[in-house]
C-alpha cells in the first residue's frame, strides 16, 4: 500500500498540467499506464511512452474524416458499444472527428460542407478512416452518397489524406461484398485508390486496440507502423494466430475436437480437426483479444474464421472444414477420398496391365546398345 | 536372342548422387507421406496436455522435408554435372526428333500396340517424361511446404524469399495443393514400381537392381 502511494507521488511530479485527460475521468496514472501499453502494444521499448504522452497531450488535435460504404457499420459498433469508456476511445476523442455518419450531428449538405472544409484546409493533413468496400461495377452505381460514388468520395478523400486506415476486411480488401460472384465489383481502398497512402486493419470487426494504436503511432511518429505484404501493421498482424493461442498446447499434444459439445471440446481442447483457420490467419487476436480483452472466437469454443485475410470468404470456407473443398468435386468429397480414389484407380489399371502382360507371348528386347 | 548376349557386358550408368538421392526421396517420401497424412487428420492420440505427440509427427515431418529439399537440390544439380544418363536433357526425349519416336515406340509398347518392349542404357523415353513431371511434382512439395513451414516466422528469410508464394496462392490453396500433390505421387509409386517390376522382366536388361548397383547389362558397340 505504501509503495503505492509512492508510485502515485512520482507520478504526479512527472505529471505536469493533465487537466484534459482529468477533465475527462482519465487519472494520471491510468493516462501513464496507457500511454506504457500502447508502446508494448507496438512492441515498442517501454523508454518511449513518455514520448506517447507528449504525442497524446499536445495540442494538435489531427482532423479525421470517417466514411463509410458497402458495410455492416461493425466497425463502429465496435469502436462505440465499449461497456464503459476506456482511454483508447478517449483518444478517439483527441481526434477531431469531422465528418462520420453515424455518429455525426450535422447531416446532409451541411454534413458534406463540413468534410469538404475539412479536406481544403487541412489538405494532407487529415486522418481518413475508410469502413466498407468500394463498388466499382455500374460507374458506381451501387453506393452513391451525396451525389457522387463511393469511388470518387474514396479518390477524392484518400488521395489527400496524410494517411488512410482501413477498418475491418470489407475496407481492406473488399471483405464480404467481394465475396464471389463479387456482383458490384467490390474492392478494398488500396485497390480502388491504388495512390494513396493506406494502411489496412481487417478483422471482422477490426479490433479497437489495434485502431488505437495505429492512431497513437500516427500521433507519436508523424508515420505509419511498419507493414507486412498485406498492407496490415506487424505489431497486429506479425504472428500467426495458431502460434500464440492459448489452445495450442492440446494441438501439439495431439487432443482434439472431433465434434462439437464433445469430452474435448467442453474441456476446451484443439479446434483444428473442427476447421479452425488459425493455421492460417495473421492476428493478435489471442493476445488483444476483443471487448475489453474479454474474449476471442477461439475462447469462446469456435474455430478461426481467417477473417483478417484477404478473400476469406472464398478462401476459407467451408469453415467447419479444414481444407477447401476441391474444385470440380462434390461438397461432400475430401481431399483424401479423391487421392485415394486415383491411387486406387491407378494400382487397379496397373493390375490388370500386369496381368495381360503376364499372359502376352512374344515380346522381345533386343538389348541396351552402346551408342 | 543368343548372340545377343554374348557380347553383353556391365556398364555402369547410375552414378552415386543418382542412386543416392533416389533413395534418400524414397525413404524421406515414405517418412512425409506418413506424418502429413496424420498432420492432415490427426487423431487424438495425446493423453493429457502435456503430452506431444504432435509436435513430434511434425518435428519429424520438417526433418524428413530438409533431408528431402536437400537431395532433390542435389539431384538437380547433378543434372548439369553427370553422365549423359542423369543430364536434363535425359528427361526431356521430347525436344529431339530421335527422343519424340522412341517416346512414341515405348508408348506403344505400353498400351500393347507393339511386341519390342524398349531397351535402353538411361532411362526409357516414357519413364523419363514421368520422371520430369515427377521432379516438378519435388519442387512443388518443397515450395509449398517450405511457404507453410515459414509461416511460423514472418519476416524471416525463409519467409521472404518465399514471399511470390503467398501471393501466388492463398494460404488454404497451398494446403490443399500440398495434400493433394502427395496424392499424386503416391499415383506414381504405384505406377513406378509396377513398370520397374514389368521392365525387369521384359527387357532383360536387370533395371530393378541398377538402381542399386550402377550397373546394367549393355551390348558392347559392335
Ligand atoms: C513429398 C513430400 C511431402 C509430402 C508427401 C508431404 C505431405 C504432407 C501432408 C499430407 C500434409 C498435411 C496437409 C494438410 O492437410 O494440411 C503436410 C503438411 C505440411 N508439410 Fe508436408 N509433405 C511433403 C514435403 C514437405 C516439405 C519439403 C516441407 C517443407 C518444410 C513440408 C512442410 C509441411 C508443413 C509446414 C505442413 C503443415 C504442418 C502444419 O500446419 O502443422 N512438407 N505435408
Ligand atoms: C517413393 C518412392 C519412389 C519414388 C518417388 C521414385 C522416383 C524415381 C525417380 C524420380 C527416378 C529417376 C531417378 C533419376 O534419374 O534421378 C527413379 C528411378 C528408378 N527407381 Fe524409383 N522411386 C521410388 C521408389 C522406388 C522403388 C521402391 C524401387 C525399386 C524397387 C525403385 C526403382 C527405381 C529404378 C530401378 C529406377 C531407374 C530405372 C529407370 O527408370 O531407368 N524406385 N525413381
């Protein structure tokens, strides 16, 4: 207890005027703590959180346009129905969100006027966060807003941001919309707008922790984390999900679930045989899990989904299998069933050749010739 | 048939990479094929959580594949180093008009359209067109196995230089390719053993032991 208190007398020396993180019901303390784990969070040495802190407590509060097109809105329900307010969200707030549709008060021209204010006098200084793919197919067509296409809201919006960030699949790689037969020509930002400066969240929804601290290495660098092949930062998506699950011990023994509600799977055992795509998915789900670090697909007993790979949706399913169905088969045929059938086929054609050949007088050889 | 023999004496045709390595991707296959079909469905076989029982099966699965990955590298490179019967030309009779009928007699001989069954110091124009597919077949395996083996750590070397893998295939294509590229080779051992067992008896020529030995039986130049 006396050690506590000592803790918070430091704290307190170091701590300056915090009256804005106070203001709003963050401590001191708890704003530090923060600031300590988002350098973890970005595998980052903890000597740099008190550069986060500067970062978060200056005064520049970067403007954010928010769009939304082909999407579930998700994302933003992830971002808002937090239970209670926790400082990533408040770091949202130090953002100067000036155009998000659902959230916003203004609406219809007054709404556009504020973004397109926005994009002119902060040019190449704005955040853009995209939600949801961009239709391509029919001109457009297929999502207009304000009159104009979600291409062109994307092209104009992106192309003069300091730096888009993608939330969830669908505005990373086109997500569900894009799902074949992709009927509205759906793609992610970075495909439709090949120009800009994207970096892509997928995950179906995008995880908050991973948002927040994008954003606050943003705020703290002036630039984005580093990226993998997939355009998604590596402090996020830098390991497989299989590598750091808490079930991969029961994998590794050799103890799975063979269906559910199964011994196994209510003693919470390997999901792989179940169709889980762990095995091929890149997250930091197992470790930032979702809601609060509550909970994640795998600890509530369901297999991966591999939402947070591109074309999962074509790519991953069947999802209660573990390997896709093989083109031009039936659903019900596996992988194996069709190897064993062409081994089977091939050692029955070769029986029956060996056999007339056992039968067939008068082949001959002459002999291997020296040339 | 006599007079042939008389004049038949033993030419060493297969050099030691060449049986070396084909042995070594006998042996790693066999040991691959067995742990990727449990990899591929496992069954509970782990007694409590600390057992590891499949962290060995694929131990072993990854131990097999560099010992395999590094006799097929072997084997290629040998194939600019060896005797005319372990070149790569040997295993393309297609490119030559002299190749292209040979393929085509020991073709016919096969679906029994004719009765001389072919005799030949290298490899047999149908077996070594398999063969090169077969070896194509290696590469894959070793590819995708390597890309899914990488993926443990992204970033590292093993994972970039497999980097135009991951966007050839998407990571459940590569599975499924390297499931169901076992089962093709497994297709060719049955293929393969039969025509050794077969071409043994008709030629004469003691291929079966050859690919021990080095030696065939070969009619001197007259
Ligand atoms: C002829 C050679 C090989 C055969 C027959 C073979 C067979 C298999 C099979 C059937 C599977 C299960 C696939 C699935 O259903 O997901 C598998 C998995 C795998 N193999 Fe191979 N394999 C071979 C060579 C290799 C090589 C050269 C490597 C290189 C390291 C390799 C690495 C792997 C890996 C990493 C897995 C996935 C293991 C896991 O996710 O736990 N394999 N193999
Ligand atoms: C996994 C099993 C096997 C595979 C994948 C395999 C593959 C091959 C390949 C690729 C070659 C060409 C060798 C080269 O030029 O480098 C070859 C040749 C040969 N193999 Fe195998 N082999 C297997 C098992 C066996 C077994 C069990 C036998 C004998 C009992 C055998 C007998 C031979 C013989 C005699 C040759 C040379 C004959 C010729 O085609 O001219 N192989 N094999």
């Amino acid at each position: 207890m006396a050690k506590k208190s000592d803790d918070h007398d430091e704290m307190k020396q170091c701590s300056g005027t915090a009256g804005f993180w106070e203001e709003r019901g963050v401590s001191r303390r708890d704003f530090l703590k923060f600031c300590t784990a988002m350098s973890a969070a970005l595998a980052l040495p903890v000597s740099l959180a008190p550069k986060i802190a500067e970062a978060l407590e200056s005064d520049s509060r970067p403007s954010v346009i928010w769009l939304e097109f082909q999407s579930c809105t998700g994302d933003t329900e992830a971002l808002l129905r937090a239970a209670n307010p926790t400082v990533g969200e408040i770091v949202l707030d130090v953002l100067s969100v000036d155009y998000a549709e659902t959230i916003m008060a203004a609406a219809g021209y007054q709404a556009e006027e504020a973004k397109h204010k926005t994009m002119k006098e902060r040019g190449g200084k704005y955040i853009a966060i995209v939600e949801g793919s961009i239709p391509t197919g029919a001109n457009g067509a297929y999502c207009c807003i304000g009159g104009k296409s979600a291409l062109e809201i994307a092209r104009e919006v992106c192309g003069g941001a300091m730096a888009t960030i993608t939330v969830g699949t669908c505005a990373s790689y086109g997500g569900i919309p894009a799902a074949a037969p992709n009927p509205t020509g759906a793609m992610g930002v970075k495909d439709a707008v090949p120009g800009a400066t994207v970096i892509n969240l997928p995950g179906c929804p995008v995880n908050t922790d991973n948002l927040v601290a994008t954003v606050v290495h943003l705020l703290t660098f002036g630039k984005l984390p580093a990226v993998d092949g997939k355009g998604r930062p590596q402090f996020a998506y830098g390991k497989r999900i299989h590598d750091n699950c808490e079930r991969r011990p029961h994998f590794d023994a050799g103890q799975y679930v063979e269906a559910w509600g199964d011994q196994a799977h209510r003693k919470g055992h390997c999901l792989y045989k179940m169709g889980c795509k762990g095995p091929e998915t890149f997250h930091n789900c197992p470790s930032q899990r979702y809601n609060e670090k509550t909970a994640w697909p795998v600890s509530a007993g369901h297999g991966c989904a591999g939402c947070s790979e591109p074309y999962f949706w074509d790519s991953m399913t069947p999802l209660y299998k573990r390997l896709p169905n093989v083109p031009g088969f039936g659903i019900e045929t596996t992988a194996d069933t069709i190897g064993l059938g062409l081994a089977a086929a091939t050692a029955a054609a070769f029986g029956v050749h060996g056999v007339v050949s056992a039968f067939r007088k008068g082949d001959e050889s002459e002999g291997a010739k020296e040339e | 048939m006599a007079d042939h023999k008389a004049c038949l004496y033993e030419k060493y045709v297969w050099e030691v990479p060449v049986r070396v390595t084909h042995w070594v991707n006998m042996l790693s296959i066999v040991v691959l094929a067995v742990t990727g079909i449990i990899i591929g469905s496992p069954r509970t076989l782990g007694l409590s959580g600390s057992d590891y029982v499949m962290g060995w099966v694929r131990f072993v699965h990854f131990t097999a594949a560099y010992a395999f990955a590094v006799s097929v590298a072997a084997r290629i490179w040998w194939m600019f180093r060896g005797n005319r019967y372990a070149r790569w030309r040997e295993f393309f009779p297609v490119i030559s008009s002299g190749g292209r009928a040979r393929l085509w007699e020991t073709f016919k001989y096969y679906t029994f359209l004719n009765k001389k069954a072919p005799h030949e110091v290298g490899h047999n124009a149908v077996a070594a067109s398999a063969y090169s597919l077969v070896f194509l077949l290696y590469i894959v395996m070793a590819l995708t196995g390597f890309s899914l083996y990488a993926e443990h750590r992204p970033g590292s070397l093993m994972h970039v230089v497999m980097t135009p893998l991951y966007t050839l295939f998407s990571n459940q294509g590569m599975r499924l390719t390297h499931h169901m590229v076992m089962w093709l080779l497994i297709g060719f051992v049955i293929n393969h053993i039969y025509s050794i067992w077969l071409m043994d008896i008709k030629e004469r020529g003691g291929v079966v032991s050859s690919i021990f030995s080095g030696y065939k039986a070969v009619q001197r130049k007259e």
